[in-house]
C-alpha cells in the first residue's frame, strides 16, 4: 500500500516538473484553443514563425537579454571573485557581509524604486548599460556570497606557494587562483546568467519600458492578453536554461551544498 | 620587489573594496537617503521637511495589512515546500540523485517567477486547462462552478506557485545536504542502535538537515516575502503584498501618493535588514555550536 503511494507521489513530482514544458510549447502551437477544449484543434508553427519576421520584438528581445546576462554574467562573476577575496581577508569581515546581503535579499522592485533616481540623474534610466548596472546591483552580491564560501585553506596554501616563489599578486591570480578556480567561475557565471536573463523587478523599473528583455516582452504579452505570444516568449524564456541546466547538471550542483 | 609586491597587494584589495563600494554600498546609501529625503518632502514634490507622508503611511490599516498579509503569504508557502520537498529527499533519494528524476526534477530551476505566474493563470483561472479537465470529467457543469483560485484573497495560487518553484529547487539542495552531512553513515549507526526509520528521520534526519540548511531556508523566506511578479499577475485587488502595493503607489497619477510609496521602501529596508542582521547572528552562533 505504502509502495503504491510512493509510486503516485514519485509520478506527481515527475509530471509537476515535466508539464510546465509540455503545457507552453502546446500553448506557443495552438490554433483556436476555445473553452472547454482540453486540447487545441489544432497545431500549426505560424506562431514561432513570426519570429523570424522582421519587426517583431521577439528575436530582438532574445538577443537583447543575451547581451544583458552574458555581459552582467562576466563582469559579476569576475567582480565577485576579487571582493570575496577582499572580504575573506578584511578584519571587519562580518560588516562587509551584512552590507553584501543586503541587496541580495532585497525586493528588486523594491531597490529598483530607491535606485531609480540616481540612474535618472545619470541619464543611465531607459539604456541598455543602465540595465545592465541596475542588475549588477543584486547579481554581484550574489557572486561576491558565493565565492565568500569558496576560498578555503587548500587556496591560502596555494598563494603562499606561489609568494614564496617570487610572485606578485597580479600573477598569483593570473597563474594560480584563476585557474585553480576555473569550474567554479563557470558555476558562478552560468548562475549569474540565469540570475540576470530571469529578473524583471530591476529591469522594468531602471529600463522604463524602452529595454526590452524577454521578461519584459512577456508581461507586455500577458497585459495586452495575447496568451499565445506570452507562451511562445516564455517557451524563448526556459529552453536555452533548461537545456543548458541539464547538459551542466553535474557541474553545477556538484558544490550547492 | 618587496614594495612592488606590496603596492600591487594593496592594490587588489583597494580594487576589490572599490568594487564593494561602487556596485553595493554606495547605490545602496543613495538610494536609501534619496528615499529617506522624499518621505520627509525634502525632494520631489515637498516643500520643505514634513511627518505628514510617514504620519499618513503610519496611521494606515492598509500597509500594516500588507506586510501581515506578505508573512503570511511568505510563512505558509515556506513550510509546504520546506516539509514537502524533506518528505520527498528523504524517501525518495535514491530515485531522484540518480537517473530520468534526477534530470526533470532540475526543469523547474529554468522557470522564472514571471512564467510560473503566467503558467498558473493558464492552469487554475475559471477558464483555464484545469476547470475544462474537471468539465471534462463532469465535477462541474460550468466554469462558474469552478473555485476561485486565481486572484483571490486567500493568494492560493501564488502559495502554489511559489511552491511549484521551489520545490524541486529545496528537494535537490536537501539530497546534498544529505551527501555532504554523511547521513547514510548516521542512519546506518542509528538502525544498529535499534532505532526504527521514523525514528532514525525524526531524531537525526530531519534536525541535522534543517540546521544545515537554516541560512538558506531563512533567505529563502525574504525572498517570498519580496517577491512580486507572483502576486502582481495571482493576487486580488484587494490584498496586496508589500512590493506590488510600494510599486502601486509609485506609478498613481497623484503625485501625493509618491512619497507614500518610499515610506514603504524605507519600512521594507529596515525590516529585511533587521532580519538579516538576525539571521547572520543565528547563523553564526550555529556555526559555533
């Protein structure tokens, strides 16, 4: 009895997972999906062909939020790394921490309303450099905690190797702590990507309107209720993370805990 | 070459606490004194330092209601997926750390709050796929008949959603925990002591696991209670949680009701700072225990 229960919740987390998926990509295919069909009447690709069409703000819209996570993806998790490192060394270790956290845990809609000003004064409001930055704001703290608890004594060991062999602390980062810590930058950048091609809060706000990510495409889809596009930006949304996701599974979670 | 050496060292610790006042501190001080300044009507619209706009916030039932109504929110939704997703590491880690589980249950890590809102609109409003599949099956004649889930007082379904996202997220990072505590090791010395499984999970399993993942099951919390795009597409009209009623306020065309909405920021700062001041302190009094 207990095993057959086992099997249901198994199957029920199973199809939690996996509908998602499925549900979108019918949705981006349908034709005239009327109340009360279970399924469209039918399936056609005009939809996702309209992406290729010019004028259209769906492929521009992936591009833009490529070059936002790609660029924020790098610069935070290089920025990160030296402030850990900063942070690891510091007396007022703990004080450096809370003040890291903070933005972290924060409400970006929230901080977005706070920051909002000084973008405007630097008329960084509305670019796709201000957007950039105003994601920074919460993805380099991301970083910065995530390599905070990454250095440990096999690296002290390291460096001091390496100083007593006559380097300076330019190449001891060159020669030694980049490369030791290569699989863990790519962690830390492939999570910050994600961090940065899924925000909204940050990007609406600082971006008013004029950069438009995909999450913003989405939501503009989904006031104007045209479902049927906010699925087919949603499915542009999740596929590249979910094939990335499990192509890097093993890398990627090797260290979570 | 021992000043070079020195220079550079200095150099690289300056650049990283540059870096930790350009990126964090200092957009972080703006914004809160910039904020601050608005409340009190010394920018922006005011005329000169006034109590009104806090006096205002302060004395409204509304805001109170919404930071109760975000703990809320934010409460329920954290102990279904903290206990739900301990349920299914505990009993089912040999089927999800190896194999097909293992890589569906990493999908939903891909699906940001925006699409989950989306999605659960589209599976749980009256006309959406749930109520036909009930139509289907003859539950319900109508779809009138069809429970209120979506937008509705109680936040349902932005408690399913956030739990439909974080599940899967807490269920792989206990399986971890699982490994890196050595907990086979632990449950194996606890079954040749004679201990039974609900023993072995209830004494050992479960306090071990919750204790390690203390920090992150808190921040996780701050997260519910912040997050916004969720309940801005699932929440009523009526009941809103603190980022979307500050955002609201924000966007009126009553230019009254702006410094309203930074009293609101300010009052969120100070929460979400205490609590991670607390959490940080809890978490390293663990540390040393």
């Amino acid at each position: 009895m207990f095993k057959i229960f086992k099997i249901i919740l198994l199957t029920f987390l199973g199809t939690m997972c996996i509908v998602p998926i499925i549900y979108l990509l019918i949705f981006s295919l349908a034709e005239n999906w009327f109340y009360p069909q279970i399924l469209p009447s039918n399936l056609t690709w005009k939809h996702w062909k309209y992406i290729t069409q010019s004028g259209n703000n769906l492929l521009s819209g992936f591009i833009l939020s490529l070059f936002i996570s790609t660029s924020v993806g790098l610069v935070s998790t290089f920025a990160g790394f030296i402030t850990s490192r900063f942070i690891i060394k510091s007396k007022n270790k703990q004080t450096w921490l809370f003040l890291t956290y903070l933005p972290f845990v924060f409400s970006p809609v929230i901080l977005g309303i706070s920051v909002f000003v000084i973008f405007l004064k630097l008329n960084l409001a509305g670019t796709f450099i201000g957007v950039s930055l105003a994601q920074l704001l919460i993805i380099y703290p991301f970083a910065t905690l995530f390599f905070v608890g990454f250095w440990n004594n096999k690296h002290k060991q390291l460096e001091e190797i390496a100083k007593t062999m006559g380097a300076n602390s330019f190449q001891v980062y060159q020669y030694v702590l980049i490369p030791a810590s290569t699989g863990m930058l790519m962690v830390c950048f492939f999570q910050s990507f994600l961090l940065s091609w899924f925000e909204y809060g940050l990007s609406s706000r600082i971006g008013i309107g004029k950069v438009k990510t995909l999450t913003i495409i989405v939501f503009q889809y989904i006031n104007e209720s045209n479902s049927i596009y906010a699925a087919l930006a949603c499915c542009l949304i999740i596929i590249p993370p979910t094939v990335l996701l499990i192509l890097n599974k093993r890398i990627l979670f090797r260290k979570i805990a | 070459m021992i000043l070079e050496s020195m220079w550079l060292k200095s150099k690289l610790n300056s650049f990283g606490f540059i870096l930790l006042c350009c990126l964090n501190i200092i957009p972080l001080a703006c914004g809160f004194i910039y904020s601050l300044a608005y409340s009190f009507g010394l920018v922006g619209i005011g005329n000169g330092f006034t109590l009104v706009h806090w006096k205002k916030i302060l004395f409204d039932f509304h805001i109170y209601f919404s930071f109760a109504y975000s703990f809320y929110i934010a409460i329920v939704a954290l102990l279904i997926i903290v206990f739900t997703s301990l349920f299914f590491a505990i009993n089912f880690k040999k089927k999800l750390s190896k194999g097909y589980f293992s890589y569906l249950l990493h999908i939903p890590l891909a699906i940001p709050a925006i699409v989950a809102g989306f999605l659960s609109f589209q599976l749980f409003s009256k006309s959406g796929w749930i109520s036909r599949f009930f139509l289907s099956l003859g539950f319900i004649n109508t779809n009138s008949q069809f429970p209120d889930i979506v937008n509705d007082d109680f936040g349902i379904s932005i408690i399913i959603t956030h739990v439909f996202i974080a599940i899967p997220f807490f269920t792989i990072y206990f399986l971890k925990l699982y490994q890196s505590e050595n907990l086979e090791l632990f449950s194996n010395a606890s079954f040749t002591l004679g201990a039974n499984h609900f023993q072995t999970n209830q004494k050992i399993i479960i306090p071990i696991l919750l204790k390690a993942a203390f920090p992150v099951i808190l921040l996780y919390l701050l997260f519910l209670f912040g997050s916004y795009e969720i309940p801005l597409l699932l929440g009523s009209q009526s009941y809103e949680m603190v980022s979307v009623l500050a955002e609201r306020k924000l966007q009126r065309f009553d230019l009254n009701d702006i410094p309203g909405g930074y009293v609101i920021a300010i009052i969120y700062f100070l929460v979400t700072s205490i609590f991670v001041y607390q959490s940080n302190r809890i978490k390293n009094n663990f540390n040393h225990v």
